[in-house]
C-alpha cells in the first residue's frame, strides 16, 4: 500500500540534481554566458554565434532561465548577476575554470563512484586509462593545468579572506604558503597583515605558470614565489608560519603525517601553522558539504575529509600543540596549531 503522507520530492529532487549542474556546465563550455555578457541577444543570433541547433539551444537557454543563471525578455535572452560575476571567463570572480574542471573531469569521475565504493581507491585510471594520478595528468599541459588552477582561484578567492582572518596571525612576520598555487590564501594573508611577507611554495611549472597572476595583485611587493617540491620538505625555507590551503584532503593519513613532520622541522619555535579544508563534525553527521567533497576525495585522490579531532590526531602526533578549529561559514573553514 503506498504512503502517500511522505513527501517524495527530497528523493525526487536528488534523483534529478546531476541535470541541472550539467545544464550549467554545458551552458559555459559552449560559452552561453560569455556571448551574452557581451550583449543580450535573440535565440536565433545566439545559436548563430555560438554554432547550436535552435531548438537544443532554446531548452538550455529556457532550462537557465529556470536555473536563476540568465533572464529573458520579449523573447531576448541576458545574464542574471550570478552568472555575469561567476560564469564569465572575464570576470576577475570568475568560476569558469572549476566549472570546467568539473564537467571535463569530475563529472566522469563521479560515474565511477559505485566502483571506488565497492573495491575502494580512486577511479582516475578507469576514466583516463593512464598511469599515474590524477595530478599528473593536470600538470601533463599548459592547458590543463591553467584551467585546473584557475578552477582552484576561483574557488580561492571565496575562501581564502575567511581563513585568514579566524585566527589572529599578527604576531608573524614570514608565512611560506605550500602547494600555494596562485597565492590566493597568501595574498588573502598578506592583505589582512601588513606587516606579513609570503612565500608561495609550489611546483616548478605551477610557479612559472602563476607568476604574472601574482605580480598583478596589489601585496606583490610582500610575496615571493619559490620552486619545490612539498613532499621533500628539506626545501621549504625556515618560516614562523606555514599554510596548507586544500592540501591535505588529498592525501592519506601517512603522507600528510610526514608532511607535518617536515613543517615541524622547518617551523621556528613559537611558529604557527594555518589549515584550509572543509570540516567533518565529531560525529560526522554533516555537513552534506563536505560528505560530497569527501566522496570526491574518495573518486579523485587517495584522501578525505576529516574531522577537527583527526586533524588534532595527525597534528599533535607530529608534535604541534594547541590545536583550534573554526568554521567560517564559506567552502573551507580554518584550523590552526603552534609548534611549542
């Protein structure tokens, strides 16, 4: 006998959700936002310009239009303000690069999830027949490794200000960003503190693609890029303060145990390390963010999410003390720590 007291649309709703991300990745793949931030537009233009079918396009468009992404009017199509500020590749907010990344990379990992469940491990070789791990594979080209971190900066740049500002950093003076990338969380840093001068650390060719990115920003004169390799921490330089931005998620409990042992050894007395990822409550009962991010963890690398109790397991092991967490309300909340 059904049940018709219990309301069916959460089910519902997630049983349709992956379309509507699809509508909205496809939508900038073809550059639909892109063309109408240049000028709203008629159907028949749009399909021209962008090389569609008509009919085709006009579901996409009309299925953004219900997505909240553009507006129409009198039969003419324009962007809604959220997709004008994050789904325009212009827009110095832009999301275009992590949208992307999403539709060319997640989205076939994400097929693959019933796989890494059931047998366990990343499913990267099954989407890419290659060897090697997922990062290799994005830093293969200048093209794929632009759009993964300009993916990783725009995400950056919504999460970055909120770490740097949970716990109070004034007390230092040199912060060596690891695994910085484009330096969001180090430019997020160095213009919260004055008085702070940065190191992005990162590989080779990850530095020499973000230099100009970073010359651009308006605490330059308070960062400096340097090559390495974080895995061999004997090249970290000696800071009072090291970051960590969505870097230890993808990795096991052991390499970022040997990680943290190398910080430890580079950090000064008194020093303090700042963490980025999203946190896993006590009981793991949520939040459903970071249950999905830890599912993509689980398609994409060999690491997870966590709670703050493991991050204070894995930190304290390797000899920092005072360990805090706090959440920031943006993508990734903040934990900090001190060498004694």
């Amino acid at each position: 006998m059904l049940n018709h007291s219990i309301d069916p649309n959460p089910v519902i709703q997630l049983m349709e959700a992956f379309r509507s991300s699809k509508a909205m990745f496809v939508a900038v793949s073809l550059g639909v936002f892109d063309r109408l931030e240049r000028s709203p537009e008629n159907l028949k233009n749009l399909a021209s310009d962008l090389d569609c079918q008509l009919d085709p396009l006009e579901r996409l468009l009309d299925a953004c239009v219900g997505l909240k992404l553009v507006r129409k009017q009198d039969a003419i199509y324009s962007n809604e303000s959220a997709a004008s500020t994050y789904l325009c590749r212009a827009s110095p907010n832009t999301l275009v690069g992590y949208v992307l990344y999403s539709n060319q990379v997640l989205y076939p990992l994400w097929s693959h999830l019933e796989n890494a469940v059931r047998y366990g491990g990343h499913q990267w070789k099954q989407i890419s027949k290659q060897d090697g791990g997922i990062f290799d594979q994005f830093f293969q080209t200048k093209e794929t490794m632009q759009t993964f971190l300009k993916g990783m900066h725009g995400l950056g740049t919504l999460s970055s200000p909120l770490v740097a500002s949970a716990f109070d950093l004034g007390r230092f003076r040199l912060f060596v960003d690891i695994g910085g990338a484009t330096g969001h969380l180090a430019i997020a840093a160095c213009e919260r503190y004055p008085q702070l001068k940065a190191i992005v650390f990162d590989l080779p060719d990850v530095i020499d693609a973000v230099r100009d990115a970073v010359s651009s920003t308006s605490v330059a004169s308070q960062i400096e890029l340097m090559k390495g390799d974080m895995f061999h921490t004997e090249q970290l330089p000696e800071a009072d303060l090291f970051g960590l931005g969505k870097i230890l998620h993808d990795w096991s409990d052991e390499k970022v145990t040997a990680l943290l042992e190398g910080i430890h050894k580079r950090l000064k007395p008194g020093g303090g390390i700042l963490i980025a990822e999203k946190l896993l409550a006590e009981d793991k009962s949520g939040p459903v963010s970071a249950h999905m991010q830890s599912l993509n963890m689980l398609v994409c690398t060999e690491g997870r999410e966590r709670t703050l109790g493991e991050y204070r397991m894995l930190l304290e092991v390797t000899g920092f003390v005072d360990v805090r967490g706090q959440l920031t309300g943006g993508p990734l909340d903040a934990i900090f720590a001190v060498k004694p």
